[in-house]
C-alpha cells in the first residue's frame, strides 16, 4: 500500500506539474497575440520564419488572385467554411500566402465560394500578424491540394511542401493573417490557439488534489490501523 500510494502520489504531481508548465506557455503565446499595440515593422528582405510569431508586419506587393487556396474544414461561429489563402508576391519575388479570412460554405462540395479579387490587380499594401500554417489535430484531417483541381483548390492542413508543388515556387513557411481592417478580406476574427492557459491552471490544480486525497487516505488509513 506504501508503494501504490507514493507512486499515485508521484504520478499525480508529475501531472499537476506537467499541465502547469503547459499553462505558462500557453499564456505566454496568448498575451504575445494580445499585443493589438504592438508596432508593424517591414520586414524587407527578412523571412516571415525568422520572426516571432504573431509578429505585425506591412507588405507591399501584389496579390495573385489566379491561384488561390481554399483551407477546409475552417468554421465560424458554428458554421462551417473555409479559410482564404491568396499567393502575394512582395517587390522582391518571395511569395508569401495571406490569410484573407473565413468565408461560408455554399452548401455544395462541388460549388466553392467566389474568392475573386475585383478590381485589386496593382501593388498594394497589407499588414496583418504573421502566424504558422494550420496544423491538424490527427493525421485524418490532411488532405493535399489536387494538382490537377481547377482554382481555387481545395485543401485541409497542407504541408509547405504541398504548397510550392501545386503553386510552381518558392513560397514562404508562414502565413499573414490579414488585419481585421485591412480591404480585400473576409470574416477576420482571429483568436489565440488552442485552448485558454486557465483550462492547463485548472488540470494542474486537479492532479495536484488527487495526490493530496491519496496523502490524506493514506494517514487516515495508517492511522486507523494503529488504532487497532
């Protein structure tokens, strides 16, 4: 019975310390997004991978409104959709894929929304918080852009590499997630990931009773049997 309950009581903490440390990192991911003050800087010939992510930037170039990419499974408000990524080619040549924002499904696998660009063909100027590609939860909800799809293809959690195959180039690492403000967008309202650093405080807190309840049993218990 020592053994079990000093194992149980190991484990518990162990836990309890693991979902702690899980918090404070997620908190710290969170006020990084919550920064709204924070300055927009211009990269210039910098990649979006060597800054901190959630980093604001401004761009000037080009959107490439011909090879569009449609992230599925996105929802909104108990909606399903999709996210808009738009190629955008900087003055330099790198590619860089904006995050244009949330649109509604049709109703219709076969029917994909309008995403086109109207009347944005010249040079213009987006700022948005640099962020990494979505990422899926299980290995199920991966599916590859079909190269041989029409445009806008349809996609869930590509893999860079997937990207520069179906767009014929380099393209950055990261996407832009287009300011909620900023024109030529749709439902833009960002949130932090995953979920808030009080749910890990909370876990924490959880397995830091259990260990607590096993300590205490195991006194009442021993000091039952000494009673005897």
């Amino acid at each position: 019975m020592t053994a079990l309950a000093v194992l149980s009581i190991a484990v518990f903490v162990t836990c309890g310390a693991w979902q702690w440390n899980r918090g404070v990192a997620r908190q710290a991911v969170w006020q990084d997004f919550a920064t709204d003050a924070a300055p927009t800087i211009d990269p210039g010939m910098q990649a979006l991978e060597a800054l901190p992510r959630f980093t604001r930037v401004r761009l000037e170039g080009r959107y490439d409104g011909e090879h569009q990419i449609l992230l599925d499974n996105r929802t909104h408000a108990g909606r399903a959709g999709y996210e808009v990524l738009t190629p955008f080619e900087l003055h330099d040549g790198r590619l860089v894929l904006v995050n244009r924002g949330w649109v509604p499904f049709t109703g219709y696998r076969d029917r994909l929304p309008d995403v086109a660009l109207a009347g944005t063909t010249g040079s213009v100027t987006v700022t948005g918080r640099v962020d990494t590609l979505p990422v899926q939860g299980m290995a199920a909800g991966h599916a590859a852009p079909d190269p041989d799809a029409s445009w806008p293809k349809l996609t869930s959690y590509p893999r860079h590499d997937e990207l520069v195959a179906v767009l014929g180039r380099a393209v950055e690492t990261r996407q832009v997630l287009l300011d909620a403000d900023a024109p030529d967008g749709y439902i833009r309202q960002w949130q932090a990931p995953g979920i808030p650093p009080e749910r890990h405080f909370s876990y924490a807190a959880q397995w830091w009773l259990f260990a607590a309840t096993v300590a205490v049993l195991y006194v009442i218990l021993n000091l039952h049997k000494t009673d005897r």
